[in-house]
C-alpha cells in the first residue's frame, strides 16, 4: 500500500479500548489479532476490572511486541510515547464503567477517534482501513461482525425510543446508501469521534452491565447522525448458547447478574428520555413488560437451569428501576469541557 493510500485510510489519533475482567485466555486472542492489524492504532488503552498481576503481565509483554513491531508513536499530552497503555481499576467497575474510564484516559491523552471493544472479541487485520473511509463524514460508526461459528452476526441497529428496547425486526440490507442511520451502539467495536465525546460527555459507569452502550447510542443520536455500516471489522471468540429463531435471529444465554441490570437500568434509562423530553410513561412500562417477557422467555427456552433465581432477579431489577426513575439526586453525565 503506498503512503498516500495509507494516510487515506487511517485514522487520526485513534485509541482503541479494551475492558477486561478475569478473560485472560480471550484477551490473548484479542492481543494476537491487534498485532495483526495492518495499521497501527495511536494509543492501546487497556482497562483491567480485575487488577490482575496476571493481566499486567500479559499487557507489558504485549506492550513489548508492539514496539517491536510498530514502534513508538506521536507522543500524547503526557509526552508518553508509548502506544500500549495499562489502566488497572481498584475495582470492578463492570463493562459500563470499564468503558467510562477508557474513554476518559484515552480523552486525558489526546485520543480523536475511541474505538471501543471487550475482551471476547478478535478484529479483523483490515478492520481500521475499513472504518476510516467513513470517518470524513460521519462521526460515530459501527461496523459488521462475525459470530464465534463465523457466521454473520444481526445486531438490532434501531432502537424504538418510546418503547425503550430494540426493533427485533430491522432490515439487516443497507440499501442504497450502504449504510443506515441507527440511534444506538454496541461498545463491541463502536468507533466515535472526540467532538462526540465533548459533546455528550463519557459513557455512564453508574449502569455497570447492559444498556450502557444503547443509551451511548441515543445519546450521540441527539449531536450527530450514528451510522451500522456492512464492512465487517471483528469476530466474536467467546461461544454463548443460544435458541435460533426460523435462522434469522438469535436468543443466547445470560446471567442472572445480567437479568437483573438490564431490568434495574430501565430506571437509568428513562432518565436520559426524560433528560432529551423523550419519555412516554405508558409506552415505556410497555416495553419495560416486553423486557421482562423475552427475559423469561430465555429462561426457558434456554437457561432453564436458573428459573428460580432468574425470576427473583427479574422481579429485584424491575422494583429497583421504579426507585431510579424517581430519584431526586439523579443526573445524567455532564458534556467534558
């Protein structure tokens, strides 16, 4: 490729953003892919929700291979040149908060472009090249991925606001345009601009799991027009169990520890509708009970192991939303100045 093509399809002082807790073995996988990357990311920015010595280790011999391979880089505000950074937390902060702190450090160093990804996940050596020939014009980008059996992935792209919950029936064609205006986002491999992160300021740590990229999402929606583009940039590597659906769609397994955030942070997300005057009360307690539907649908159609303790936690999280939605001391995150 010839160094104007390159300068063509790069992508100015992009920081890539890994969370990570307690996945080693994906996370080397995830580290092998990096390097195979045919262009350089700015900044690695590497957040450990463990605080591992094993994690650490791991990261300092990564960090060694990078140099090796790529170098160092322009230096950031910190006169750092190193592309690899460590950012070990003193808690788990879970993916939200994992993903806040990322984005803050890699904003604290100067970062343009945040692309943002778990542990469980391998990019794809063109994955960069293809992602900056958006960024000219669009400024939040989510780019196409492989499931772990290699297949496509669907990725509900269109977010019903009154309802507060994906459309399950979204086109997967682009059509024409060869992408479509979303009003979400997936922190498996997002990519925004730094004027974004200005403007509605860092991701929510206070949703600890789930929910947190979409309202990331809907909230960039209200700055700028987020694009799903088809270009396929990663592959997941962690294998979830699943009910296929007539083939199109999926409906994998979780956690109770799940079940019971992605009830509790409805409360979180009303407020952020009530914040931008989206809010329907009656069409959001619809989708609040639709929610609540599909997650004991997947209790039994495929965790049917933890019906007791998933209905408890469905019950807990659903209670604890109505007491965030009436909290007086909440506030949504502030723009960063």
């Amino acid at each position: 490729m010839s160094e104007k093509h390159a300068a063509q399809h790069s992508i100015e002082k992009l920081a890539l953003i890994v969370t990570t807790f307690k996945r080693q073995q994906l996370l080397e996988v995830l580290f092998d892919s990096i390097l195979a990357l045919e262009q350089a990311p700015w900044r690695i920015v590497i957040v450990d929700n463990e605080n591992s010595a094993e994690t650490a280790e791991m990261v300092a011999g990564f960090a060694g291979k990078v140099t090796a391979q790529w170098g160092t880089t322009v230096a950031d505000r910190s006169g750092n040149e190193r592309r690899v950074v460590y950012a070990p937390q003193t808690e788990n902060l879970g993916g939200a908060g994992g993903f806040s702190a990322g984005v803050a450090k890699a904003y604290e160093l100067g970062a343009q472009w945040f692309w943002v990804m778990d542990d469980d996940v391998a990019v794809l050596p063109d994955a960069i090249g293809k992602l900056a020939k958006w960024t000219p014009r669009h400024e939040v980008i989510q780019g196409s991925r492989f499931d772990y059996d290699g297949g496509p992935f669907y990725w509900q792209y269109d977010f019903i606001v009154p309802l507060g919950i994906p459309n399950p029936i979204a086109p997967a064609a682009f059509g024409p345009a060869g992408y479509r205006v979303m009003d979400t986002l997936c922190f498996e491999g997002g990519l925004f601009s730094r004027r974004v992160v200005k403007e509605i300021g860092l991701p929510d740590p206070r949703f600890f799991i789930y929910w947190d990229d979409t309202i990331y999402g809907y909230r960039a929606s209200k700055v700028t027009n987020p694009i799903v583009v088809p270009d396929v940039i990663l592959r997941r590597t962690r294998e979830i169990g699943n009910w296929d659906i007539a083939g199109v769609r999926q409906l994998n397994s979780t956690s109770d520890m799940n079940r019971y955030h992605i009830m509790r942070n409805r409360g979180y997300m009303a407020r952020y509708f009530m914040t931008y005057g989206d809010f329907r009360p009656a069409l959001f307690a619809l989708g609040t009970a639709l929610t609540a539907a599909k997650e004991l649908i997947r209790l039994v159609m495929v965790d049917r192991e933890h019906v007791r303790t998933g209905v408890v936690k469905i019950a807990k999280g659903w209670w604890d939303s109505r007491k965030l939605m009436h909290d007086p001391n909440w506030k949504p995150m502030p723009p960063l100045q």
